[in-house]
C-alpha cells in the first residue's frame, strides 16, 4: 500500500471524474468509479480509452498498457459498492452544496473508517462539507483541474479539522499522480487558482455587458497580448456555463466581495448557452467549426488586458495577507493552472502598481466598494521575497530559469509575440554568459513565453527614425550576440511554438537545433519591409537549408508550417503542442548524458564547416542593412506595416 493508499473511489464521472480516475489507473491505483447513470460510466470509459489511445499516439503510454490501465479501473452505479473498500474517495459531482452534502453523507456512511474522504470541490469550503460526515479528520479538499490529464497543478486544501497525517497522506497521493502540489492555507471559498480566476471571468462578462468591448476582442487581447491558452470567454464555453454559474453562485453566497457576478453569465445560463456541450455559448459550436471558438489576432489591440485583470490584483493582496499563499505560490499556481507565461504577478509588475490603481480606480464609477483598491495592494508590488532564489530569475525582458541539467532562457513579452528590442538582446547575452560558467548546466534552452511565439522578430517601431550607420551598428550589435549562441560551448536548444519570424528565426537558425509545434509559423518576412536579414540570417539560412531554398524563403518572405520546415530540414523535430515542453525536456535530457569536453570541441569543428567566407558575408549583410535606412522603400515598409496596409514600393 502507498502513502496509505492502495484502492480510489472516484464518484461522478463527468466531465472531471473520468480524467482523475485515469490518472490514477495510470499510477498503478484500482479505481472504482461511480455514477448514477450507468450511461456517463460507458461515454467515461470511452473517452479514457481515446484519452490513452492519444497518450499512446506520442509515445507518452505505451500501447500494450492500454489495456492495463483500463483493467484497473471498474464502474458501479450504486456508492456503496464503489467505497466499500476504498482507502481514499475523491467526491466528483456537480458544483451545488446540497447535492455534495447529500452524496458526502452517503459515502461516509459506507466506506471504510480508515479512508480519506475527499472533496474536488472548486470553490465550497472544506469545513462545510466535511460537517456531512463523522470525520472531519478524514476530510479534505484535493482540487484538481480540467483537464486533470494534462494540467500539472492540484490544489490541496485542509478544513479546520483535517488532521496532519491525512494532509500528509493526500499529499504523497497526489505526487504520486506526478503532479505538482499547491497547499491552500486557508479554507477560503474558491481557494488559491479560482479565487484568481472567477473575478476575471466575471470582469470579462461586466466589460461586454458595459459595451465597452466585443466578446471576441476580450478573448483576443487576453490570448494574443497576455499569452494565455485561451481567453475568458473561450475558456467558459471549454469549462461550461453551467459550471462557471453554479461556482459563481457558490462563491457569491460566501463571499460577496469576491466577484459582482454579471447577469450576462447567468443569462446565458438560464437559457442553456452553456458552451461546447451545448452547441452554443459565447460562441457558437455548429458543423465545421465545432468545439472551437474563432477568435482574430487581429482584435488583440481593441482592449487593454488590463481592464479585465485588474480586479483579480485586490484578490492577490488579499490572498498574502490572509496567508493562504504567498506571492510565489501564486505565481507558479497561475502558470501552472491558468497558463500565465510569467505568473499573473508577472503581468501586474509589468504594468506597474499605478496603472493597475489607475484603472480599478476608473472602474469605481460603476462599484465604489468592489473596485476600490485593496490597502495592501503596493505591499504585493514591493515583496519580491525569495522570488529569484525560488523559479524564476528574471533580468528584465528575459526569464532565466535553471533546473540542472538544463538551463531555459525565455523571451518574455508574450503580449508583443515576444517582439525582440535591443535590452531583450543584450540580456539574452548576459544569461548566456551566466550559463557558460555554470557547471551544473549541460544544455541551454531558448524560448517565447506563452502558447503564441518564439518572437516574431525585432520590434518594428526600433526601425522608425534609424539611420544608416545606427542601423548598421545595431545589425552588427545583435549579430554578435546571436554569434554567441552559435559558438555557445553547450548544446543549444530553439524550442518554437507558433510564430518564430526574422530576427527570432535568426536566433532560432544559430542554436544547434530547433524544435517545433505542430502549430508554429517560420519566415524571414524582412523583405516585405523592404529590408533583409540583419543578424546573420542571410548567411546561416543558406548553410542550413541550400541556397535555393533560402532564396525563395528570403525573396518571397514566405512564412512556412513547422511541417514544411521539417521537410527542408530548417527544424529537426516537430511535436504536438500539447506535449511539446515535455518532448522539448525529453530531448534537452538525452543530450545533457553526453560528454561536455567533446560537445564544446565538436561544435567548434562543425562550426568550421563552409566558413571560408562567411565572415565577408555577416560583414556584406550588416553593411547592407544598414544601406537600406536611406531608401523610401524602407520607410514605406515600416509606415505600411504599423499602419496595416499594403506596401508600396517604388525603388527609391
């Protein structure tokens, strides 16, 4: 028996209780999972097959276990029989307090005195539910969230009467599961994650509901400028409303102060708008574009992400002060959980503490009370307490991140597409020379924070008043820096996911290899500026790729799939997006095996290969680049560009 925990019971088999059970399986538990209808049990089993099955797909499972798994996991319509023998059961049903009550009652009074009672409650507290049953001591609150196949984090939450040894035992359980822990100090409705996310969902609702916004330029600016995987509106409908209205409506009755709970959300509630399950929500779900929401980059610059974050800053400010997290916990809670690419305090730092009391202070026009801000809110601006001892070391635009073997350096300005400006390069260049001393580092990863760029390249507005020589300095300047990765003494990894254009692509083209997603856009559009490549991207794209294929990329500024650069051999592997970082780790894993000595002299002998000329091209290329700041063709790329409209290019 492990950490005190041999067999599960999951109850409910919905949308979130056959994800945990098939991690469980998958971790040598048996499982017993029930529902009341034994028609959720078989679409359950059925989706954990196809769920395994695409596990299988990327070599994540392998396909003789498939049936292994399944076999550790029975279903049952009745709760007597799915806890008879459970050491620990985790409570799965839908998110209203008298049915959990009602369901709580029933397995306490028929499982086992030794088991752990647990709740995947997302926003009741512990405390009150454990009153259903007769050991409060037993009781405990293990939130995980959807899906629990794929996201990291699980919330542990203790009620006042939880003991130690069954927070201990709920806590090697849920490692066991190979997932990170995050422990709620405090029994607050919502906990750490939703308490974030609710008020951010609901301000999301307020800002269309005000018409100061569209649903689709809400969703645009938070996914395109924010980084996130999905926006507010786009994650409800994934969610479903009739979760996100029954949490709200939970929280609500607790807390009154966490969320104003806007009657948009309740609307589409009561008219069964609930999302992708429906057929309808914000979005609408119908024939080829069915189970995704449409959502423009385009309209990313329509609204200020801030307007839509901001009331979640009071909740953070909160959150420390009543100790139930601390400013780091919150940080990993958010990236983990929510796919913040820094940490939501990552966002709220890059902002600044004015421009966030600026805004909630706007806002009190419509809720004095609500959007006032919290006393404590410059407190969580100034503590930066062991945040750069702890995940991540932040040096301005770039996030250095080691965790030895491997090093990941990562472009951070997601809300840009990780647009390159000339601080970014050089404190690219000083992580760089931090790992070359570092022995405990064996391979350097790069990449762009969020799900939607490497970088698309040097931010274009760097370009607007340059002149020749300037401009030919700065090629020069950020040619040496991305010399650097190519003569780094360590294996050097480009991990790309989406848009990896011009000078990212440069970068990307002097690291030893380049790894892509599924969904990721290469090019070296500078042409279309009336520009070329000013980093080395007009000598290093022929040596990878052959001069022809480079000319037509460079000429044409054709942006490629990952697919297509596969097949012309300008990326070596190209991986799913939803396994890409593990694959990425897999591959920087194998390579830190390998001996450093050799690594460092053959990377210098490969290097060599094709070089007799290359320093007169880099030096050809700069100079050429910066003749191109006194043509009108240049001026009018970059007008046209800003402006979003076709160039004209005249010759000039």
């Amino acid at each position: 028996m492990r950490n005190g925990v041999e067999r599960v019971a999951v109850i409910g088999a919905g949308r979130m209780g056959h994800g945990i059970a098939q991690i469980a399986a998958m971790s040598g538990y048996g499982v017993k999972l029930m529902d009341i209808d034994l028609g959720a049990l078989e679409r359950a089993l059925n989706r954990i097959r196809w769920s395994l099955g695409k596990l299988a797909g990327k070599g994540l499972v392998e396909a003789d276990e498939i049936e292994h798994v399944l076999g550790r996991i029975r279903i049952s319509t009745e709760i007597s029989e799915a806890v008879g023998d459970a050491d620990l059961v985790i409570e799965c049903v839908p998110e209203n307090f008298e049915t959990k009550m009602e369901v709580l009652a029933e397995v306490d009074k028929s499982s086992p005195q030794h088991a752990i009672i647990s709740t995947n409650t997302s926003t009741i507290p512990i405390t009150e539910l454990a009153s259903a049953t007769s050991r409060p001591d037993k009781f405990i609150g293990i939130h995980f969230f959807n899906p629990p196949q794929i996201i990291k984090l699980v919330e542990i939450i203790p009620g006042e009467m939880t003991s130690e040894e069954t927070l201990r035992i709920a806590e090697e359980f849920v490692r066991s599961l190979d997932k990170e822990v995050l422990i709620c100090r405090k029994d607050l409705p919502a906990f750490i994650v939703n308490r974030v996310l609710l008020p951010i969902l609901d301000e999301a609702a307020w800002v269309v509901k005000r018409g100061e916004a569209e649903v689709a330029e809400v969703d645009s600016a938070i996914k395109y400028r924010v980084g996130l995987p999905m926006g507010p509106f786009e994650l409800m409908d994934y969610i479903g409303l009739d979760v996100v209205y029954s949490a709200m409506r939970e929280v609500k009755k607790r807390d009154p102060s966490l969320i104003l709970l806007c009657p948009l959300i309740e609307e589409y509630y009561g008219r069964g708008w609930w999302g992708r399950t429906s057929g309808r929500g914000f979005y609408k779900y119908l024939g080829e574009r069915a189970g995704r929401a449409e959502v423009p980059r385009e309209l990313s610059e329509k609204v200020d992400p801030l307007a839509i974050l901001a009331p979640s800053a009071n909740i953070i400010a909160r959150l420390v002060k009543l100790g139930a997290a601390s400013l780091e916990e919150i940080d990993k809670a958010t990236r983990l959980a929510l796919g913040f690419p820094g940490g939501i305090m990552g966002f709220f730092r890059e902002v600044g503490y004015r421009r966030v009391v600026e805004e909630l202070e706007r806002k009190m026009t419509y809720d004095p009370e609500y959007y006032k801000p919290d006393e404590h809110l410059e407190e969580i601006f100034k503590a930066r307490g062991g945040e750069e001892r702890a995940e991540p070391k932040k040096i301005e635009r770039i996030i250095l991140r080691k965790r030895p073997p491997i090093a990941w350096i990562i472009l951070n300005r997601p809300e840009k597409l990780n647009a390159l400006t000339s601080e970014m390069m050089e404190d690219l260049d000083g992580a760089l020379k931090d790992l070359e001393g570092d022995d405990e580092i064996r391979v350097v990863v790069i990449g762009g924070a969020g799900e939607n760029a490497f970088s698309v390249g040097a931010d274009v507005n760097l370009f607007k008043g340059l002149g020749r020589e300037e401009a030919e300095k700065e090629s020069k300047r950020w040619k040496e820096i991305i010399d650097d990765i190519e003569s780094f003494p360590k294996p050097t990894i480009a991990a790309i996911k989406g848009y990896c254009l011009g000078c990212g692509l440069e970068i990307a083209l002097a690291c030893d290899f380049r790894l892509a997603s599924s969904n990721s856009i290469l090019g070296q559009p500078e042409i279309k500026l009336g520009l070329i490549p000013g980093a080395g991207g007009t000598q290093r794209l022929v040596k990878l790729i052959g001069l022809g294929r480079a000319k037509e990329l460079l000429m044409l500024g054709k942006k490629i799939s990952a697919e297509e650069a596969e097949r012309i051999g300008l990326v070596n592997m190209v991986f799913s997006p939803e396994d890409f970082d593990e694959r990425v780790e897999e591959f920087a894993l194998a390579l830190a095996e390998g001996p450093p000595i050799a690594f460092k002299l053959l990377k210098q002998a490969m290097n060599l290969a094709g070089s007799y000329k290359i320093e007169k091209g880099y030096r050809f290329e700069s100079e050429a680049f910066g003749k191109l700041f006194e043509t009108e063709d240049l001026k009018e790329g970059i007008d046209a560009f800003l402006s979003k409209r076709k160039p004209r290019f005249k010759g000039r």
